[in-house]
C-alpha cells in the first residue's frame, strides 16, 4: 500500500522529477565552462520560453528537456499510478515546447534542444552541440542538433 495520498505522491515525484532537471542543467552548465563557452545566461526571461540558456549575441537558444517532464519519445514512460492524468500533462508540455521552438525560429533565433538522455550519456550529440557553441562560423552539422 503506498503509503502517501495521491495528491502527496504526484508532490513526491514532481519533486523527484524537478531535481533532475536542474543537475541536467548544471551538466550542462559545467561542459560549457569546461570548455570556455561563455555568453550565455540562464533562464533569460527576456525570451520566449525562458531558454535554459540563451546566448543573446549569437541568438542561440539551448534547451535541456528533462526526458519525463518534455515526454522524451526515447525515455517517457507515464508512472502507473495516475496514468492517464500524466500522460495528458506531458502531451500539453510536448505542445508547448513545439510552440516555443517555432516562434523562436520564426523570430530568426536558433533553437537547440539536448535531452536529459544525451546529456546522462554524453552522446555524440552533446559533443556535436559543444563544437558548435566553440565554432560558431562553421556550423557544419547544424541541422544533426537541432533536434524536435
Ligand atoms: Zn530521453
């Protein structure tokens, strides 16, 4: 028998969950001062869908999506408990995140989306992102990262 109410689990776990979005976040943040990636700001409210990073020169929007949260089509799997009500929250997050990425390239910013699962196993696509960020003039495989 579980032993929190159904309100408290769902708290639980969005709690559990929101913990691994911000260490996905400081990865990412540490490869960036690893290899001296600089202008960028966390969270800019200034843009649209408040990028986890956003490199105001260069117009580069890079979002780190927690595979729960942004329903990774890899990763996601809706807990048991209270399937149905997940399953639909994470849909509308996955709408969203479309929405966002569009205005942004409509608006001529250049989104990138890096899962948590790249990040967890430094995929080629992680190393693909970082080179890009260091060379900015030769964004030669610009369309293998962007992702969404
Ligand atoms: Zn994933």
């Amino acid at each position: 028998m579980d032993v929190f109410s159904k309100a408290k689990r769902s708290e639980v776990m969005a709690a559990i969950r929101h913990q691994g979005n911000r260490s996905t976040e400081r990865t990412f943040a540490a490869l960036l001062r690893r290899f001296r990636v600089s202008g960028w700001t966390l969270h800019s409210s200034q843009v649209t869908g408040k990028p986890d990073f956003y490199f105001s020169k260069r117009r580069i929007a890079i979002f780190v999506d927690g595979c729960f949260w942004h329903g990774c089509p890899r990763c996601f799997q809706a807990p048991r408990h209270n399937a149905a009500f997940w399953a639909e929250k994470i849909e509308r997050n996955r709408k969203r995140d479309q929405k966002v990425t569009r205005y942004l390239r409509r608006k001529g910013v250049e989104v990138i989306r890096v899962w948590e699962h790249d990040l967890e196993g430094r995929t080629r696509k992680v190393k693909t992102v970082i080179d890009f960020l260091r060379h900015p003039k030769h964004p030669r495989e610009i369309g293998e990262i962007k992702g969404v």
